[in-house]
C-alpha cells in the first residue's frame, strides 16, 4: 500500500470507511463542507458493511426513522447516476407473513401506521403472496404485508459510491490508518491520533461500527453497543426463483430471505444470539468472518426449510458469520456526545445500517453542521443513555435481549426484563408489598399499577386490553374521587446556581424565570427553529438557585442542553441531584384532608395557592413540596431527602387511610393526563413543534427581549400555525387506540394520534394528536369538519375537542 500523506488539520475528521462514514462523509462534501477527511483502518467496508445482507426496508413505529429510512431509498435510486459507481439497487418491495392472529393484528397496526407516515404498505393474501415467489410455501401463512418501496442493495457497491461521490467533492480518504485516541481540550475535542501521527481538526465524527464502543472510550464518551454475532448463507441457484423477487421477512420463524443471483440469502435473529466479547477487538479483523455456528441456527434453518422446500436439495454457496453491532431498544446511536462536545457519534446500526445508511449520513452531517438534527431524532439520539450504560455486562444483557427481540411479537405497553432493579426508590419495597406491578424507564423500577394483595402482579400482554385495564380504572377513579399516592422518585432533579443563574435561564427557556421566590415556573425550552428542545418546570428556591425537575427518560439530554446553552462567561453552574430527592405525589380532591393531617404548616388554598412551592415539615420530615395539577386534580409534589422517603410514605398511607387513599401508578398517570390533553414530551411535543402548534402558547413570554427560538415563534405567531394539537375521542368503549392511528377530516389524511388511551372518568377511548392543513388552522376550520380515526385497518367516527374532555374550566385545581 502506497504511504498515505496525513495533513496536519481538516475541519472535520471522520472515523470509520463503513457506510456511515462515507455517507457522512458525501452529505458533508455535498452541503459545501470540504475540508473533510475520513481515516479508515483497514480498507473501506471491512468492518460490518461488507457482510451485510443489504436488505433495505422503511418502516418503523417512529415517524422520523420511518422518514430518515425512506431518504435512504431516495438516495439509492440516484446514487449510481450521480457517481457513476454501480450500487446494485433495486427496487423489488418486500414481504412480511403472519402465521397467527396476533402477529395479523400487529400488520394491521402497522398498516395505520405506515398510512400515518406516509409508506405504502398493502394487506395481501397468502394466496398473492404465494404467486409473488411460487416457490414459497404458504400453506400456514393467513396473510401478508407488502412494501412496494423497499430493495435491495450490493453494500459495498453502495458505499463505494458514496466514497466516490465524497473524493469527487474533495474530501480526503486515508485508508490503512489507525486511530489511537483523541485530542480533548477544555471538554471539546480538537484532534485525532494515529499510528502515522496526529491530524488536528474542529468536530470528530466517530463512524467505528463495533470499534465504535473502544474509540468512545479512548475521548471519554461512552457508546452503549454490543457487537454480536449475526449469521446468514447464500445457497446456489433455485430453478424458477426469478431475479429480484421480493425479499421476504417471515418473522414468527425468525428468519428473513432476500434473492442473490437466482439463490436465496437466508439469515435470522435467533432468541439466544451469540455476543462477540473479545476486547478489544483483535487487529487482524479486517474482512473477518467467524466460524459457522451451525447448531446455533438449526432451528431457523428449520423453519427456512419449510418455507422454502428447495432449500433442502440445494447446496450453500457461502456462509457468513459476521459481527454486528446492536443496542438494547433496537435504533441506531446518533449525535453530539454529551461528554465531549464536538464529539459526534453514528454506530450501533442493529444489522440494518444499509437500510439506514443513506438518511443516517444525510442527517448526522446535518447535525454537525448545524448543530441540531434535521428533524426529531430523540429514538436514536445518544443522549437516550443512562450512567449505568457505561457497564460492559449491562449493556451486553440488555443489547442481547433487543437482538432477540428483532422479530418478535410485539405488543403494545412491552418492557424488558434484562438487567432490572438497578435503580430503585426508597419505598420500592413497600411498593412491591403493596401489588406493584414495575415498568423500567432509565434504569429506574417505576410502579405501572397495582394489584392490592398480590405478591407478584405481572403484566398479560395482548392487542385487547391487558389484564392491568380494571386496576387502572380503579386508580383512575381514586384520584378523581378521593386520592392516590404516585411515587415519581425518578424524576430528573437539576440545580441551577450562580449570580448569572436568571440570565441564563432567561437565555434558555422561553417562560420567564424572573418570579418570585418559591414560584414554579412551566416553561418551553427551544432550538432555533422554535421547536420544543424540553418542557419542564422550574422553581425559584432563592435569588441565585432554580431547582429544575425534567421527565426521567430525559434526564441526560436536559441536562446536556442546558449546560451547553449556557452562555460563555455567565456564571450559572447545573447541578444534578437527582438522587438526592425522592418524590411522593399526593393527588385527589382529598389531598389536601390528608396532607393537613402531617404537616406541621396551613397547607389551604390561601396559604398554598396552585403554582407555588414551599418548604414544609411532612411526619418529622424536611419536605420541599409543590402545589401542581399535571393529572387534573388537587395536589402536591414532595420533594424529600431520601432517608426520610419510608417515614412520609408511610405517614402519608396511614393518614390517607380513612379517605381512600390508594398507590398508583405510570399507566394510571397517562390515562389521567390524556383527560386532562397534558402534552408529553417525544409525543405530543418534540424539536419539530413549536409551543405556538402544540397550544403552550400560553408558557412563552415574548415580552422577553431575547431567547432561543424567539425570532422563529414571532415568524410564525405573524403567518399563523399550519398544525395544531387536539383531543379525539371515540364512542364505542370497547375499542382499543394504540396510538399512531391516522386521523381523516372529511375523507382526507389529516395527521395521526400522538398518544391514547382510555378515559375512564368519561369512559371512552381517546387520544391528542396534531392535524394539519397547509392553508392554516384555527377553531372554525378544526371544527367544521367530520373526523374518523383509523384503527386495525378501518375507520371509525371520531370526536374533536377544542378544550380538555375533563374539567376543561379546571374548577377542580381552584380550591
């Protein structure tokens, strides 16, 4: 190999030739961006990429992925026109068999949903399946999906492209170069080592695949992925099989087959897959494959056989044991990381980074040139991680668990079981006692509802409703009629400090900070687009120090997006003392009957008013409580040291003894919100809605001379709004909603539920959900219309409603 010639410093530095790399690496040269160089290891494509089935399918649960999948399809279809460099993409759609009613239902969900975003997706027989590729067997097949948009593609061939396409620009590609560690100065990366000498640069993009977790390390940036073995063949010809047939993905025997020159490439995901723990990974991997692991796949190859009988008479022309990188929820790893800025990430592509390859390029180069995602990227953001992500062994059991689960049934409310009970309340174990049944939300047991009297109450996943329906509704109807005890000990908890800590904050949040002391403050906080980076709440607890609660899934992003929105030279420090607080929220008209029974203040409605905090003495115990309504109902959040948690809660249940007081739960949470048309971040509100679409209007004070997003929200309050957020509800009770149901006004596609549920104080299932119209919206066009939502592949009559279904005046709160 030629000697290669390292220049001294590029603006940008990618790491990895795989096809992330060179698909950042072509988006960046193509938006202007040239002072770019990519180093590859070995040659490009020998890490994952080059054994790659090269399966390309588009849709997912998320809108935004679903959207930045079907980028990469687009750009397949021109790529070779545009380089001239052969891809092998064709267009030839897709095939996925039901074999059982459930996974029937799980199509017809995903019919809704692909309709919600935009990709076409038909409900076919098997009898049409069957003559699609007559060589199939569909004798136990009940129906089929069909993607005419999805294809194949040669991996390599594509990612050549894109390297050429990226050279032709002017960037630099340094093949046979290994890096060594990484430059970091005051927390922002400025540099990349190698075996041939140091580049220094402005950004770092880290594009390693399964190398990304060890090149993470060596910045101090932890990239939770797994490599893992992932096993498919090649046979040799099939007679009849016709060139580009439709791949098939025959997922209840977790196989997949896509046609390869007259053969079949047939791979699966087992429900024991194989980690690959060898670290670091040897040297000498460069185009490796392992052994076969034959016996490991014999149950798939089973299967593969009884949907295509020719494979038993037809010989294997190559095994491929390759590794792959997977994490624990299945989506890929994007973004800035919040250790080291400059510092950005796209790994971890869960055996579809082919199908990813072209949006994900596209978008992670946009993220680096402008500072933020093209569009909400929150399902793949690496921010989703958690401290305990740094752990080897936690992140190889729950990233084995999200490889097992690639094509499993997947039922609505679903948690893991991998790795639980890491993190728990101080009143986990009464909560346990009492019935809980626990979800998993950033490490934390949260209790999702209760079955009083049970020593192991678990949940019965189905399409219909779950087995935890009754137990909701009776803890819905508590907190309506008497009162209920949510513990919200995983809240993220933040101090904002410092002599500058209000103009900060006036900085960041579009709400006005400068209140009184022991106000609390709902405020927005944007990107310069004007959509909603977080919601959360802050109180002033003195003239210099905000305590600032954020959703738990959250906690690593706010904390990220406001320490790096800080503006240079202000003296404004984040703290996060999450664990420091546990938090019992008291919830019910007869709060407040309870609450006065133990605590050592006058906690009436004068004294206490809705919207404020104070420092109370609750059962002996030092208790920042705040007087808040996020479930309809009259109320407080505790805020309490953790040693003293057991002694208020338990104070708290004998109080609440005598009016009815009950332990609830998340699940009881969301359908109480639903009511109520409570907004939630990553569903109803994101970085692709402005509060002025999403009704929070109301928690943005444009009286403040400057605020991120400011000029973008005055831009549009001047145009009007094309989207706007409203409740749906359905008169048949017994319909299940899952959300993403699309939402017709007057036959025509109008947008798709964000969240539902099911009201139980009004007794109707029901959802928020945005509709758009291009010519603008407001009350008289929203309402003049006649809805339908559609729901299993039908449509049925749906309600509007311009206010909240529940205590729209909100009478309850005022007392």
């Amino acid at each position: 190999m030629m000697p290669n010639c390292l220049p001294a410093h590029a603006k940008i530095v990618i790491v990895g030739g795989g096809i992330i790399g060179c698909s950042t690496a072509y988006h960046l040269a193509d938006s202007g961006c040239r002072d770019v160089v990519l180093l590859e290891q070995y040659q490009l494509t020998a890490g994952s990429t080059w054994h790659a089935a090269g399966a390309v399918g588009q849709l997912r649960s998320n809108a935004n992925v679903t959207r930045l999948l079907s980028e990469s399809v687009a750009l397949y279809e021109s790529l070779e026109e545009l380089t001239g460099q052969p891809t092998g993409w064709v267009r030839n759609g897709s095939l996925r068999l039901a074999l059982t009613p459930e996974r029937r239902t799980e199509y017809e969900i995903a019919s809704t949903v692909a309709r919600s975003f935009g990709v076409e997706f038909e409900m076919i027989s098997a009898k049409d399946a069957g003559e699609m590729i007559p060589q199939m067997n569909v004798e136990d097949v009940l129906c089929a999906a069909f993607v005419p948009s999805d294809g194949v593609a040669n991996p390599s061939d594509i990612t050549q492209a894109l390297a050429k396409g990226a050279r032709t620009n002017g960037v630099k590609i340094i093949e046979g170069i290994r890096v060594t560690g990484f430059a970091v100065k005051n927390g922002t990366a400025t540099g990349v080592e190698t075996d041939q000498g140091r580049i220094d640069c402005e950004v770092v993009i880290n594009c390693g695949g399964i190398w990304a977790r060890e090149l993470g390390r060596l910045a101090g940036v932890n990239v939770p992925l797994q490599p893992s073995h992932h096993q498919y063949f090649v046979t040799e010809q099939i007679e009849g099989l016709e060139r580009h047939a439709p791949s098939v993905r025959d997922v209840d025997k977790q196989t997949y087959f896509k046609e390869e020159v007259g053969g079949l490439a047939v791979g699966g995901y087992e429900f024991d897959p194989i980690p690959f723990t060898t670290s670091p990974i040897p040297a000498s991997h460069e185009f490796k494959l392992m052994e076969p692991e034959t016996d490991h796949f014999e149950h798939l190859l089973l299967g593969a056989c009884e949907r295509f009988p020719a494979l038993e008479t037809t010989g294997v022309k190559q095994w491929f044991n390759g590794v792959e990188a997977f994490t624990e929820d299945g989506m890929f790893i994007m973004g800035e990381a919040p250790e080291v800025r400059n510092y950005f990430v796209g790994a971890g592509f869960n055996a579809f980074g082919i199908a990813a390859g072209g949006g994900a390029g596209k978008a992670l180069a946009y993220w680096v040139l402008n500072g933020e995602p093209p569009f909400d990227l929150w399902a793949a953001d690496i921010r989703r991680f958690a401290p305990h992500h740094r752990s080897d062994k936690q992140v190889c059991a729950r990233a084995l668990e999200g490889q097992a689960g690639h094509y499993k049934l997947h039922f609505p409310h679903e948690e893991s079981t991998a790795c639980r009970g890491l993190r728990r309340s101080p009143v986990y174990d009464r909560l346990r006692a009492g019935g809980a049944c626990f979800g998993s939300k950033f490490g934390w047991e949260r209790p999702n509802w209760f079955n009083p009297g049970a020593t192991d109450a678990r949940d019965e996943y189905s399409f219909g409703r779950q087995n935890w329906f009754e137990h909701v509704a009776r803890e819905h109807k508590a907190c309506r009629e008497n009162a209920v005890l949510f513990d919200q000990s995983s809240f993220a908890k933040y101090k904002v400090v410092g002599r500058d800590s209000v103009k900060a904050l006036q900085h960041i949040c579009a709400g006005n900070v400068e209140q009184d002391i022991g106000k609390i403050i709902y405020t927005p906080l944007l990107n310069a687009r004007g959509g909603i980076e977080s919601d959360l709440t802050l109180t002033r607890l003195d003239d210099n120090e905000f305590l600032v609660i954020t959703g738990t899934g959250s906690a690593t992003r706010d904390f990220d997006h406001i320490a790096r929105h800080i503006p240079d030279g202000m003296d404004a420090h984040i703290i996060d003392v999450t664990s420091s607080f546990a938090v019992l929220s008291l919830m019910g008209p007869k709060a407040r009957d309870i609450l006065s029974q133990i605590a050592e203040s006058d906690v009436s409605n004068d004294a206490f008013p809705l919207g404020t905090a104070k420092n109370l003495i609750v059962a002996g115990a030092p208790v920042l409580a705040l007087r808040v309504a996020f479930v309809g109902e009259l109320g407080w959040e505790m805020y309490i040291p953790t040693e003293y948690a057991a002694t208020v809660y338990d104070a708290l249940k004998e109080a609440g003894h005598r009016h009815g007081l009950v332990d609830a739960g998340y699940r009881t949470i969301d359908s109480l919100r639903l009511e109520k048309a409570r907004r939630l971040w990553s569903h109803e509100i994101g970085p692709d809605y402005t509060p002025l679409e999403a009704g929070l209007g109301f928690a943005v004070d444009f009286s403040k001379d400057d605020f991120i997003g400011r000029a973008a929200l005055l831009a549009q309050k001047e145009s009007g709004v094309t989207r706007k957020l409203y409740s749906f509800t359905v008169d048949d009770p017994q319909l299940v909603l899952y959300g993403k149901e699309t939402i017709f006004r007057d036959g025509e596609l109008v947008g798709w539920l964000s969240s539902a549920g099911h009201g139980h104080t009004i007794g109707k299932p029901l959802g928020l959900g945005f509709i758009s119209n291009s010519g603008g919206i407001d009350k008289c066009w929203a309402t003049s219309g006649t809805y339908e939502l559609e729901v299993l592949g039908k449509r049925v009559p749906a309600n509007l409603h311009t206010t909240m279904v529940y205590d729209p005046k909100n009478e309850k709160l005022s007392v």
